[in-house]
C-alpha cells in the first residue's frame, strides 16, 4: 500500500466506510465541491462603496476619488510629489495604453528589491472587509502587491461587491462560459488585500510595513 | 548583549509535555514572560471582543462553521481526493504523508532534487510538528523564517510560544538584543525600529531563496487552492519568490467549496486577531502559468496525517474542526499564567492540552489535560464550538482507565467519594478545616504558606477563611436577615 492509499484506507476506516476512494460514489465527490444552503452572512445596510471606503480606511488604506481612468497619471503622479515617493516604474495590464509622462518609463516587469512604486488596477472589491482583489497573469505579476513599498491601485466603484460570495459569482461568471468550466481558467493566484502590510509581533503593537507595502493608496473611479 | 538574555527564559532542559509542572513552576517565576503575558491577555481579549460585537451573526456563523467542518470530517477522504484532483489538473503535486518521518522525508526529497540551499519559511504550525527546521538545517540547508514573530524566536534558538503569536512571550528589550546580536547593526529601541530592520534583513533573504515552505489555513477541494493568511505579507513573499513552492498542511485542513473559505474566514479573522480580515489572504494552485512572469516554478503540497485520521475515529473527532485561531489560549487563565512553552510541545493552551496527549501519546502529556480549571471560557469563544472542557474531562478519564494517573490521587478522590457520601461526617471534617485555617491565619487576610502544601503555596496564596463554613454562614444570614449577626 503507498502512503496516498494508506492515509485514505485509515480515513475510511475510521468513519466506517467500505471499499476505496477510487471505488466511492463520484455523486459524493460531486457533492463535496457543490455550494450548499448559503452560509450567513454579515448584513449591512450602508451603501457598499462607502463600507468599502470606511473599513479600507479603518485598516490604514488611503483612497482618494477620480473622474475617469484617464485622469490617473496626472494623479499619480501628484500623490508621489505630496508623499515623497518614487514615480512608479512598474505597471500592469491595460493601465499601460494611458498617457503616463516618458521619463518614468513604467514597464510590466516582476518587481525587484529596488521596485519602490508599483500602479496596478484591482479586479474587484469587497466591502464586507474592505479589501481589493487581484488576478494573477503574465500582464499581471504578482510581485508589484508584495515587493514596492508604495502599491497604487486604480478600483472602478462598479466593480466593488458587497460579500465574498458575489465575488465568487462573479469570476465564475466572467471566466466561465457553456463550454467550458471556469475552474479550467482559474488564475494560478488570487490576491485579497486589505491595506498596507502590518505586524503586531513586536509587544502588539501595530507596526505598518512588516514586508510588504507600507502604503496601498486606491484611486476610485466610478 | 545588554540586559537579560533571550536564553535564559527557557529551563536548562529541552522542554517536554512530561515535564509540564517543572516548565510551568519557571514560567511562574519568569518576570519577563509574565510581563509580556498580561499586555497580550489584555489586548486579544479585548479585540476579539470589539470585532464579535460587531458582527451581530456570530452565534450563527459559529454554528455554521461548526457544522460544515462535522460534515467535511464525515467525508473527509472525498474531499481530499477531489482537493488533489484539482492541484494535478493545475500541474502540482499531492504528496500524502502518513507521519512526520515520511512528511519530513518527502520535503527533504524535493529540495535534494531543486539543488536548493536557502529555504524561506512562512509560518506553519505544521512543519513546528513534523520537527521540519531541525531537519533541514541537519541536511545542511540555510533556513529562514519570515514570519517577524518566527524570526525572532528563530534567532533566540526557541520554538513558539503562541500559534498566532510565536513570539509573544519576548519583550521589546529582549528582541532588541536579539537583533544586535544577530545583526551587528546599530541597536534598535523602538518598535518602528525593529520592524524596518527585520524588513531590510529578510528582503535580501526572499529573492536568495530556492524553497519556499508555506503552510495553509485551508485547503479547497473545489478549485484544488491553498490559502495563507497573514498580515505581514511574508507568506505571499515566500511562496511568489522562491523557485518551489512547498505548502504542508494537516488533512483536516481541506474545506469543500469557495462559500466554504468566506465562512471560516469571518470566523477566523475575528478570533484570531480581532480584525474584520488579516491584511492578505491568498489563492494559489499549481506552478506558474506559461508566460507568467512570476510564481513559483513547481507547486507541492504535502498532506500530513500523524494521528489525524486516528482521531476521526471516536470522541475526539470534533478537535478536527480546529481553524488554528488562538481563541483558546488567548481566553485562557491557564495559558495566561504560564505562557506557551510550559505546555513543551508545539501546541499550547487548551487546544494544545488536547492535541498533545492524541498525537503524542497519552503516557507523553500526563499532566496536560488536568492543566484546566475547567472554567469554559475556551469553549465560550471557540469559532467552531469545539467542546474543549468535554475533551479535557474525557482525556483524564482515558488516563485514568489506562492507569495513568497516580495512586494517591485515586486514593485521595475515594475518600473523598466516602466523605461526601456523608453529609454530617462532611461538614464536621469542614468545620474543622475552616478553624484550622483560620487560627493558622492569626487575623492575617491571605495565608502564604501552610504545612505541608509548600509546593502548592509557592505559586498560589490563599485568603484565609472566615472560620466558619459557607453553611454556617448561611444559616447564621437566614436567620438574621438584616444582617446584624456576623
Ligand atoms: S480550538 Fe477553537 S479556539 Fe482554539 S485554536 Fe482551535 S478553533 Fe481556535
């Protein structure tokens, strides 16, 4: 017997089940990965895009709204002058087509250690946390999350859902389709983010900028 | 170094669930833990407190969660087969792992064969009980924790004295020392201080790395997904940078759907750290994609048993549903008194008291499961309503038919069976007792020592009894209601 068969003969021992895994009802295999009754969920009556605001800020995130994805350079590059950080060199997806001013010369590249700024755009958000969404793909590296010390991130209100579950609903909708089932498009990584990287390991204090970002600032656009 | 070493909190023996009294004795008497102790209680306790009140459906999600981990442990292989069919549909690889030897064995196979020699660690409670560290640093691999609380205790040569908090138990002078020893860099005081350099230290460290080693907070058997959640970003740090990405986790991990995850997370969040969410909470199956320019080159996952599937089977099958918050510990006096390491294995506080004694055998943890004033409260906050005090009271049972516990506490509790089987015979024995205590205690309020109970007195005081019974007492108030007669 190999280890994978004798771990699975001692489950099935144990709960009393005959036979072996191989041999067992694809039906309950079916019914294992199948959304039930729905769990409970947090009801709230704010409107989404200002719970989403109130707890980003809660948790240290800093917003600030924008007319259009076109006005995001321009902003960019003000938030940098007001805070004293680097103009971004990293950017990805289709926030490369907008105008950005040449010397910067963003380009969709992993994030090294000397990646000070990144500019990303966020899939979605969820207001039941306040945290932005990212999807893994080659225009879209995970390091530009994790490794600058400045994440900026461009979030349409209209993609912000009110709870994890409609974010679900969401991306099976979008990547799925008849012929084919979504989890054939499932991204490698899936990014949940909520603020700025923090610590409490030093005598609970909180301290922001264990790792990752010390500052996540989100433009919003409608 | 200045001021007190990081080593000298620890006893001069490795620590052990069977030297559990000795290791709590010392904790007692250890200033600095007991400092670090208090400014934890109160600041989870607190926390915790804050974000349940807020979240009106708590009791519900408690029940939930309760009740959708007691159906996935009822099934638990089809969920993990469908878990594996879905990471080898996205080019990883399950690795199934009996016990600690073949899971330790496995990992050391994968990076033998990756040529690797620096392995970044997120933190797992998992690979602490596979003994993973001792391990590979015995095969000649640099390891580094990234966890800022492992990272600390890593330096200080400790093993972890909270799941949540590893180094809860290490004053901010204490990690200073540390850091100076270590890095020979200019001495760090403030908080800001150390954190920034711990940051610069460990960046350098992410981008050497071969292996990264992650653990899981939950397996999804839809998607074939391993998440980690932290607040540091460390973990996502480790798993993106490294060449391999290795994830371990405990078979009782696994969830069925995505629905699944946002239930146990509002749970989590809530009672590990007091937080609506931890700041990064990750997604990731198999190896990158082609034309990804980042992720890891290959993806494992090693599914560690050792004793799990034992436990499915019989009474302790609801410790399964553990979600690993701290809850537990952090509510308990027990764990608040003497901190994580007394219970000298890798699990402490209450949930700890019950999974030492299973993985590790009943005779190897005798005194864990009487650590336990069986005052509820871990039951009270348990995310998913795990009977601790039931276990407890059940495992001191087992001991007892196995002929674990001593003879003179069988003795003693028989004459107390006699005793209290008879009422007059009982209340003169208390009568006597109170008096006794009470001339002993010479109008003094608190007794600090009496004959023949040192060993209890030297951690304890006791207030000295009014030198009558409760029962006196009583009948003395029903008869004078007014309260004139004291
Ligand atoms: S036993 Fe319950 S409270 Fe303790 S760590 Fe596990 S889930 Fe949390």
């Amino acid at each position: 017997m190999n280890n994978r068969e004798r771990i699975l003969t001692a489950i099935r021992t144990a709960l009393g089940k005959s036979g072996t895994a191989e041999t067992a009802d694809p039906a309950a295999r079916a019914n294992a990965i199948t959304p039930r009754a729905p769990h409970p969920r947090l009801a709230f009556s704010e409107p989404i895009t200002e719970r989403w605001q109130r707890l980003w800020t809660a948790r240290a995130g800093t917003v600030c709204e924008l007319p259009s994805r076109d006005a995001l350079p321009e902003a960019v590059a003000a938030w940098c002058a007001e805070v004293g950080a680097a103009p971004p060199t990293h950017a990805s997806g289709t926030l490369l087509n907008l105008s950005w001013p040449a010397a910067w010369q963003l380009r969709c590249e992993p994030a090294t250690v000397t990646t000070e700024t990144a500019v990303s755009e966020a899939y979605a958000g969820v207001a039941e946390v306040g945290s932005l969404v990212f999807l893994s793909a080659p225009v879209h590296p995970i390091t530009h999350r994790f490794v600058p010390d400045n994440h900026l991130v461009l979030l349409s209100q209209s993609r912000i859902v009110a709870h994890f579950e409609e974010f679900w609903a969401l991306l099976r909708d979008e990547l799925g389709d008849d012929a084919t089932d979504w989890r054939e498009r499932l991204p490698r990584t899936i990014n949940f983010v909520a603020g700025p990287s923090r610590t409490g390991d030093v005598e609970q204090t909180i301290q922001l900028g264990a790792h990752g970002p010390r500052r996540v600032h989100v433009f919003l656009i409608p | 170094m200045t001021g007190q070493t990081a080593r000298s909190c620890q006893p001069a023996q490795p620590r052990s669930p069977r030297r559990f009294r000795e290791q709590a004795v010392f904790a007692l008497h250890e200033p600095h833990l007991q400092a670090a102790l208090s400014r934890a209680a109160d600041g989870f306790i607190g926390k915790r407190a804050k974000a349940v009140a807020l979240v009106p459906e708590f009791e519900q999600l408690r029940e939930a969660g309760a009740r959708r981990k007691d159906e996935i442990l009822a099934d638990l292989d089809t969920y993990l087969t469908a878990f594996e069919a879905e990471v080898t549909r996205h080019g990883g690889v399950v690795h199934w792992a009996p016990d600690a030897d073949t899971a330790r064995r496995i990992i050391l196979e994968i990076c033998a064969a990756a040529n690797a020699r620096v392995i970044t660690k997120g933190k797992s409670m998992v690979s602490e009980e596979i003994g993973l560290n001792e391990a590979l640093e015995a095969a000649g691999y640099e390891i580094v924790e990234t966890d800022l609380g492992e990272y600390i205790i890593q330096l200080a040569g400790e093993a972890p004295s909270h799941i949540i908090a590893p180094a809860v138990h290490k004053t901010k002078e204490q990690i200073s020392d540390l850091f100076e020893a270590a890095h020979g860099t200019p001495r760090q005081t403030t908080v800001e201080g150390l954190v920034t350099e711990a940051r610069l230290q460990l960046r350098q460290k992410y981008f050497q790395a071969d292996v990264g080693i992650t653990g899981a907070n939950f397996l999804v058997a839809e998607t074939g997904q391993t998440l980690i959640v932290t607040n540091e970003g460390n973990g996502d740090l480790t798993q993106t940078l490294a060449r391999i990405h290795i994830v371990t986790a405990g078979i009782e991990r696994v969830v069925g759907t995505l629905e699944d995850v946002a239930l146990f997370l509002r749970l989590l969040a809530r009672s590990a750290t007091g937080q609506d969410s931890e700041t990064y909470t990750t997604y990731s199956v198999g190896p990158r994609r082609p034309g990804d320019q980042d992720g890891p080159e290959a993806f494992h996952v090693v599914l560690v048993d050792n004793g799990r599937s034992r436990m499915l089977n019989g009474p302790f099958r609801p410790m399964l549903r553990c979600i690993r918050c701290g809850a537990c510990m952090n509510h308990c006096p027990v764990y608040g008194a003497i901190g994580g390491h007394a219970y000298g294995w890798v699990y402490p506080g209450p949930m700890g008291s019950v999974l030492t004694p299973l993985f590790t055998g009943l005779d190897n943890a005798r005194d864990l499961p009487n650590a336990c004033t069986l005052n509820g409260r871990c039951a009270e906050v348990c995310p998913v309503k795990i009977p601790l005090p039931d276990l407890l009271r059940r495992l001191r049972h087992e001991q007892h038919k196995a002929g674990l516990r001593p003879a003179l506490e069988g003795r003693a509790l028989t004459l107390w069976r006699w005793l209290a089987t008879r009422p007059a015979l009982y209340h003169a024995a208390e009568r006597i007792q109170v008096r006794l205590l009470a001339a002993w205690a010479r109008g003094r309020k608190t007794l600090r020592w009496f004959p023949f109970a040192r060993g209890w007195f030297a951690v304890r005081d006791l207030p000295a009894p009014p030198g009558r019974t409760f029962l006196e007492l009583w009948h003395a108030k029903r008869n004078h209601p007014d309260g004139v007669e004291r």
